[in-house]
C-alpha cells in the first residue's frame, strides 16, 4: 500500500558511514513526486501544489526557491504564490466545517480509531530506512543541516506516530464525570474540537513540527488548514501524500501556498476558530492583533544555559554546549544563546574545549552552512556590537565562511561566541542587545562567581521569552535556586542537561505567557486543538415533585 516492501529492522538516528554510503541513491516511494536528488541540478524544477476542498490545485503565478547551498545551480522547486482573489476554494472549503468540528466524542467517534490506524501505518512508513532516507534527504536539501540531525528529526515524528497508533487517538478525547446532586444528575466533561483551525509553520523543522501540530488537530477532530514556510514547503507537501496513501480522506486538510499577508486575509475572513503559529515574535504579534488574540503561539526563544559551581564530566558539558548552540547551524528555537559559566570551570579550561569543537564544524558535512532568515551583514554587525562593549571580545568565528556558493540573502558564517562581563551586560543601555535573539549559529558568553549569582537571576528574570533553558548542576542547593527563580516552560537539569531537548516524549513550549502553546505530548494537543465542553445530564423529574415558589 505504501508503495515499497518494508524491512523489519527499524531505522535509528546512529547513521554509519556505510549505511549513508548505501543511501545515496534516494529511495523514492511510489506515492511521491518530488525527488531531491535531482533538486537543483535537473531543470524539470519540481512544481509544489495546494490542497484544498480534496484536490491538488496550482495559482496564476508562482515563487522560486533557490538552492540555499549554491547560488549558481537551478532552483530547487517552485511554488504556488496563492493571491488573495485567488482564495475562493478555501474560504469556501473552510466554511464548509462545523464549530463541532468533524467528529467529536458524539459525532463519528469512529474517526478516532480511524486516525489511530494511520498513525501506525504513517509511523510503519517513517520508521523505515529507505522512506526515513528520503525525507532526510528532502529536509537537507532546502533547510541545511547535518544528515544526522535531519535523521533525528524523521525519528521524532516516526516516534510520534507510532505513539498515537491503535487506540491513543481516542484517548486523547477521554472524558471524566462527576456525580450530580440528585438521582439522575451527572456532569462529563469533554474534550471538544474547535472544527475550522489553522497552521503556519517554520522552516527550521520542515517535517516535525508541522507533522505534530498538523496531527494533533486531526486527531481533535479539526479541519486544518496548513501553511508552510514557502522556503521548505515540498517537505511537507510530500508528507501529505504519503498520509493520503496511508488513508487519509483528502478532504480531511487543506495545504496553502503563499505569502504571508495572504494567510492573514485566509484566517481572518474565513471562521477559523484557533490558529497555531510557529515562528518569530514579530509575525506572531502581527497574527494575534489581526485576529483578536486567536492564535497560539510558540515563537523566539533566547534560550539561557547556567553551568553551575560543581565542576565535571568537562569534555560532556564541552559538547553538549557545542550541540546547543550551533547543531542545525543554530537555527533551532532551542538554540543555547546564552551561557553563564561559573568561574570554577575557567581552570579546566571548558571555553577552550568548545572553541575546538566548534572550529571543527565544515560546510562539508552541513555542520556549519547557510542560514535562512539572517543575512551575513546581520550577524556580524551584532557580532561586533556586542564585541565593542568594554570588556567585551570575540572567543571564536566573527568572519564570513570562506569556499562558498551560499546565495546572498542567506547568511554564511563561521560558529561565533562573544564574551561580555557580566556587570556589562546588566547595564540598561547594553542588556537588550545582549539578550536579542540572533537565529544563526552565535551566542553569548559569561562568567559569574558565588558573589553574582544572584546577578544572573536577574538576567534571567528580564529575558521576555521562556522557551528552553539548561541548568548545568548537580548541586542540588544550587539547582533548586536557579530553577526555583525562572520560568522557562522546558527546562533540563543536571549534568548532562540541554536547551535543544524537543523530542516527542516530554512537554516542549513556553511558560509565562497565556498565548503559549506545547507540542506533541497529549497534554499539548488536548491545551492546543480542542476545548472542554461540559454535559451535564438531568433526566427524572421525581414522582413526588411539586412546583415551589418563584424565586
């Protein structure tokens, strides 16, 4: 049914040289239409489509997406540049969708068990070698990144699938009740759909994130309409066709390609009742002014490290501050922009164990390469603004990658840390700058001793997002302090702890802020993708009753 024979042995995110080198020629299932292979070398450039109302549809015009690696080669793929008087299937399909959405727990509670069964048969799919190939392969080619990074994030959304296999769809719908006052009185609480939503996804996840989101309001019971960054949007493009072969009804999503002020008129004119947005702060404010507040959001995240007083296990802590702050060439939400080392860890020399780390990253491998949303320009001019405040310098990178074909609307820059003094930093006219989130591989770096601690409590306390942190302890007087004084809603503790932990098993998303929304975990789909919706049941007037006075 999917289009290959399956093998037996599940893929993992240990990728061998020899297993790469067999993988080279992709794989490509019988349902696809896009092969990354012959992306930007092939002039039979890729052409994406929209979905809507159940049939893939094209625009009058459309965009072209160069390769990020190579400003000289084709592009890689086109895609539909939807205009607004071109959104009259989608105003209508998404009108089409009741409030009480498609099914709910009393109406079609068979598509629960059906979403369960794709789910196995979309995770069966994703968790083998030649399809979880090919979607890494699809996911390098228009955001890049290490081939084992893309692999992690092909695992991720396997392992998600697989964890909503069978019956766990229908779990998330589970209702409770409570005893009434009287016979014949019970309260049940349920979790109800919102029918009509949307998705506006980021480039940074092409497959994850969208495939998380985009299943949890399925499986809710809502009709989604998907909007991809235009800069990936064949990734997913493909992976709604590998749904529709698992038996999707393809009038269950809609898949829009346009700019975005296009998306804006889509979702304010039309009755979508909660919109999800991945991405920056500037646009999520944009979309929550324009639609009264209706969107959850998961945006910018300056995410801080504390490496605590105990020192230990250095080459451990060394790479996993390496990984944090430039794995995917920084370009994760997650990303480590900020590390506060106490002065204890200065004569083990951990500063100069992640210089050598990050310096041994190569565009060869993707380890280091382009970066999407930043120019070179921009990087460095806030590497050198930070660089000129007293005290402050340049660990390592502040230059230009050399050998490059990297077009020049994409950044191409070398793995950068500045140092600034604490007590720098924490002036007004500096902190701002200091703590601005800069989606490229670059961060900041500090010092703080038993005396300032309470300094980097502060810092802590005037960052304006809480998405990820890491404390780096096993004191537990000292982790208690840092974690009972801070708020960011995925935190890890501990020695071996991390500010890019987003895998499918735990909570991930802010805290501090209403809007804020989480990914993937049950809790994260029931807060996101439905409602509760009280019934209370009352059927027996008793034998004896009597009409008592009005009051």
């Amino acid at each position: 049914m999917l289009g290959v024979q399956f093998s037996a042995k599940k893929f993992s995110t240990r990728i061998t040289p020899s297993l790469y080198r067999t993988m080279s020629q992709v794989f490509k299932p019988s349902w696809a239409t896009a092969d990354p292979s012959t992306m930007g070398v092939s002039t039979d450039i890729h052409a994406v489509s929209n979905l809507v109302a159940g049939k893939w549809a094209d625009a009058s015009s459309r965009m072209t997406i160069p390769d990020p690696m190579d400003r000289d080669a084709q592009p890689i793929f086109t895609i539909p540049d939807t205009q607004v008087e071109e959104l009259g299937p989608f105003f209508e399909s998404l009108r089409k969708v009741p409030k009480s959405g498609v099914h709910n727990p009393l109406k079609n509670p068979d598509r629960y068990v059906k979403y369960g069964e794709i789910s196995r048969k979309a995770g069966n799919a994703l968790s083998t070698p030649e399809i979880a190939d090919y979607f890494a392969r699809c996911i390098t080619k228009c955001v890049p990144k290490s081939y084992a990074q893309a692999m992690g994030e092909v695992k991720v959304t396997a392992d998600f699938l697989n964890n909503y296999a069978g019956d766990n769809v229908r779990r998330l719908a589970k209702s409770f009740g409570v005893p009434g006052d009287h016979y014949g009185q019970m309260s049940v609480g349920h979790r109800w759909p919102y029918g009509p939503v949307a998705l506006v996804t980021p480039f940074n996840f092409p497959l994850e994130i969208p495939v998380l989101q985009l299943m949890g309001a399925l499986y809710m019971g809502n009709k989604p309409v998907l909007k991809p960054s235009e800069q990936v949007a064949f990734v997913m493009e493909q992976y709604v066709r590998l749904l529709i072969d698992c038996g999707m009804d393809p009038n269950d999503v809609d898949f829009l390609n346009c700019k975005g002020p296009v998306t804006q008129e889509l979702i304010v004119n039309t009755p979508v009742r909660i919109t999800q947005f991945t991405g920056s702060s500037r646009v999520a404010e944009i979309l929550l002014r324009a639609t009264n507040g209706k969107v959850k959001i998961e945006d910018a995240g300056f995410d801080w490290k504390v490496i605590g007083p105990d020192v230990g296990d250095v080459d451990y802590v060394a790479w996993q501050c390496d990984q944090d702050a430039y794995a995917s060439i920084g370009q994760k939400c997650s990303a480590q922009s900020i590390c506060f080392i106490h002065e204890n860890w200065k004569k083990v020399g951990l500063v100069d164990k992640i210089k050598s780390l990050a310096e041994a990253r190569n565009i060869k491998d993707l380890t280091v390469g382009p970066v999407l949303t930043v120019t070179t320009e921009q990087i460095l001019s806030h590497t050198n603004k930070l660089a000129s405040i007293p005290g402050a310098s340049i660990l390592w990178g502040g230059k230009e990658l050399t050998g490059h074909k990297i077009p020049e609307r994409y950044g191409a820059v070398e793995p950068t840390a500045v140092f600034v003094p604490l007590e720098e930093m924490m002036k007004p006219e500096n902190f701002e700058s200091c703590v601005t989130e800069l989606f490229a591989p670059f961060q900041v770096v500090t010092y703080y001793n038993d005396d300032t601690v309470d300094q980097v409590i502060a810092a802590l306390e005037g960052m304006s997002h809480h998405l990820t942190a890491a404390v780096v302890s096993n004191d537990p007087e000292f982790q208690s302090k840092i974690l009972a004084n801070s708020v960011n809603g995925t935190t890890y503790a501990g020695r071996r702890a991390r500010t890019t932990g987003a895998p499918q098993n735990h909570w991930f998303g802010p805290a501090g802020d209403p809007r804020g929304c989480g990914i993937g975990t049950p809790e994260a789909i029931q807060l996101v993708w439905s409602c509760h919706r009280e019934i209370i049941s009352d059927s027996f007037v008793p034998a004896n009753w009597s009409r008592p006075k009005a009051t």
